[in-house]
C-alpha cells in the first residue's frame, strides 16, 4: 500500500503541478490509512493462512474497511488541520488505486499459497480422519486436500459392526492424542447416528476440533453453514439473500451508472438505431420477454439484430453464421452494443447492471428440468453482464457443458456477491478479450 501511494503520489505531482517530488501531508495521511488498515486486519485474523487458500471474500471483507479507514484518515486529518494542506485528488487517486492494488496483491498471495499447498510446501491443518473405508476414499479423494491447506496425519478405518465399534474407537482417540491433529473428521453417513455419538464420545477428551464430515447433498451447495434462529440451529444449504444495506447499495450503483450511461452513450446510441433502420425494414428495438428476479416476466429491450422477431416456444437459439442476423446486426452483437438498450430496463428496476443473464423463457423452462439448481439464478436481478460473460461464457449454449459452465459461474456471482465483485465485473466488461469471445 505504501508503495502504491508513493506511486500515486508522485505520478500526480509530476503530471498536475510540474515537479517531481511527494507532499508530506499526503504521505502522512496515506501512511496513516495502511497503518491502521493493517492493524484493523490483524486483529480480526485476517492474515491467516486459511484465509489465503481461496480468494472469495476477500473483496467482501476488505472493501469495508477500506471505507472505514479512509474515513477515519480523513477525521483526524480534518481535526489536525493536515488536510488543509494535502492534495485531496492525490488522496482520492490513493483511494482507488490503493484498493485495486491491495485486491491483486491479495489474488497473487492466493495463487502463491494454492500452488505452494498443491507441492505440499503449506499445510494450514493436520487433519486425522476416522470412519468407516469407503467414507475415507470418498473424502480424500474429494477434498483436494493439499489445495485446501489439510496435511493427513492419520487415519483409522471403523468395522461397521456394534461388536467390534468400542475398539476400533479406543484405538483411533489413542491414536489421535499421539498424533495430536489440529482437526479430527468423522466419516460416516449422517443416518448412522449410533456411530456418530459414538465417536463424538471417545474423541471429545481429545485436544483437537471435531467436525463431521459432509454428506454428498452439500457438493450442491457451496455456502452451507451451520445457522442459528432464535435457540433453534439449523444447516443453512443456500446463501443468504443481499441484506438492505447491500440492496440500497446495488440499486444506487444502478441508477447513477445507468444514467451516466445512457447520457455518455446517447451519441452512439442514435447512431446505431439509424443505422438498423437503414439495414432492414423492422423495428429499431427487439423486445421480449424473459423472467427477473424471483422468476417474475418482464420484457428486455434490445437492440434488433435479426430479421425476425420471435417470441415464446417459437425461439431459435442464434448460431455461428446464422441467417437470420444482418450486417449491421452482427456487428452490434460481435461488440454487446446490442444489449444497451437494456440500461433502459436497469433503470426500472427489472434488471441490473451485473448478474446473471436472462435467457428467453423456452431455454429457461428447458434449463430448469435438465440443469440442478439452475432456478437459484433467478434470485437477484439479471444482469446485462455477468461473471459467465467476461470469462467468455456467452453465445449459443448448444452442450450441457456450455450452459452447466455458465450456471456455475452464476451461481458462483451469487453465493460470493460484493459491491468490489460488481465493479470488477463492469471492468472486465469492457476491457477484457474474454468478455467479446464466442458472439453470434
């Protein structure tokens, strides 16, 4: 961070007032923000290695505390009356270069400890395991276990037998205390809950936290966690919808950029609607109807890119060097000008600027019976870009791999949503090659 501000610091007083020097103001406050930053971090165990296997949540966690400080810096800069005598368009520039710096520092530490974990350099967890031998074989082979931080000290295989149960336990709490893991996994089926008492029994004297091992229905779910309502817990499957906060926050990003946009665009936006109508007789817009949030219809406005105008069980998925498509149609379509129109219906509400994106209501109904959890989508708002589309999942979905890889991206926006993960997406949108890859 230190460096970044010292970067931004010198770029902007190089280029704005000719001279090539840091104003100490500037550097006192910035200093101030990374001090505090990072002390703010440590006191909440951010810095743990287990936090680093993964990068979900990084943005989420951090991007609060990043307003938080540079509120803080800004207080007490006010109260010592430093910043009257800094460049507020340097602390700004900080504010924004500062955080994007901090999330790719952040993205090469998690690729740095993933592959250091995978040659079996970081272990964040010595995991014993005791359970029945398929149970075991199961769990090792899913978990990916050196990319997860879990170094396998031990393991004892349970006889399912009422007989033979009270040894085999004997032997592994023993064989446990020797080996004195950091985590201890029962491995049996959720049903067996005879075995599951058991082992909890003979593994609580043990100096280490006992988890019991998942049952194949949570690889649907990536964000099940134990949840407590009142006195009454309960494990949570599916993540939690956005809080009001956030949903004020998303909805306000919407109607500024969207705004912003439409005005900035309305140039362009003339342009190709003139053009359209000079291509091919029809109409400029293309509506149809899709369904939104919570599965409600609503109609998406586009720009026409084809020669017909269909509607419900009589839509025809676009392909390579389809017909139907004009000339000047194929060039929107190349370069998603043809989906503008639809900040039109961000700005009503029935759309937002990221998330998944709407397919019409025939694939939907298709997708639904075919793909698991492919509902799911429709519990935000659809977006005019998304996570799938800037990784170059977009176009024409003719393979269950195609549309599988598309919804899993989606899902993955869904469970792992933050204002940082929004603006990334509108980022990649137009500056990235992958977002323009694979259009009909």
């Amino acid at each position: 961070m230190l460096a970044t501000a010292a970067t931004v610091q010198t770029a902007y007083h190089s280029y704005f007032r000719g001279w090539n020097g840091l104003s100490l103001p500037n550097v006192q406050l910035c200093l101030f923000v990374s001090a505090l930053f990072v002390v703010s971090n440590a006191m909440r165990n951010e810095y743990s290695i287990t936090n680093y296997f993964d990068l979900r949540g990084h943005g989420g966690r951090s991007f609060p505390l990043w307003n938080v400080v540079f509120l803080s810096a800004t207080t007490v800069g006010f109260l010592t009356k430093s910043i009257e005598e800094s460049s507020r368009a340097g602390f700004i520039l900080f504010y924004l270069a500062g955080f994007l710096a901090l999330y790719l520092e952040r993205a090469a530490v998690v690729r740095f400890v993933r592959a250091s974990a995978s040659a079996g350099g970081v272990s964040a967890r010595r995991v014993f395991l005791a359970g029945f031998e398929h149970d075991i074989e199961t769990f090792t082979q899913r978990s990916g276990r050196w990319a997860s931080g879990m170094d396998v000290v031990g393991a004892v295989v349970l006889r399912d037998a009422a007989t033979t149960l009270e040894d085999d336990l004997v032997l592994a709490a023993a064989s446990a205390r020797m080996l004195r893991p950091d985590d201890v996994f029962i491995l049996a089926p959720w049903s067996r809950t005879d075995v599951i008492d058991a082992c909890v029994t003979a593994f609580l004297p043990v100096p280490a936290q006992i988890h019991l091992g998942p049952e194949r229905v949570l690889d649907r779910f990536v964000d099940a966690h134990i949840d407590k309502i009142g006195s009454i817990s309960s494990l949570s499957l599916s993540g939690r919808p956005l809080n009001f906060a956030e949903v004020t926050l998303k909805r306000a990003f919407d109607i500024v950029a969207s705004s912003l946009g439409l005005i900035v665009l309305s140039p362009l936006l003339i342009v190709v609607a003139i053009l359209i109508k000079l291509d091919s007789p029809g109409p400029v817009f293309f509506l149809q109807r899709r369904y939104g949030f919570n599965r409600e219809p609503f109609r998406i406005v586009k720009y026409r890119s084809m020669s017909t105008m269909e509607e419900g069980r009589a839509v025809k998925q676009v392909t390579a060097n389809d017909s139907r498509v004009t000339r000047v149609g194929r060039f929107i379509r190349r370069f998603n000008i043809d989906e503008l129109p639809q900040l039109f219906n961000v700005l009503r509400g029935e759309m937002s600027l990221v998330g998944p994106r709407p397919h019409p209501l025939v694939l939907d109904q298709l997708f639904e019976r075919k793909i698991a959890l492919y509902a799911r989508r429709h519990n935000v708002k659809p977006g005019i870009t998304g996570w799938a589309q800037v990784n170059g999942l977009r176009g024409e979905t003719n393979s269950p791999e195609k549309i599988r890889g598309r919804v899993e991206h989606d899902l993955y926006y869904i469970d792992n949503w933050s204002f940082p993960f929004d603006l990334w997406i509108v980022i990649l949108t137009v500056f990235s090659r992958k977002a323009y890859r694979n259009a009909v």
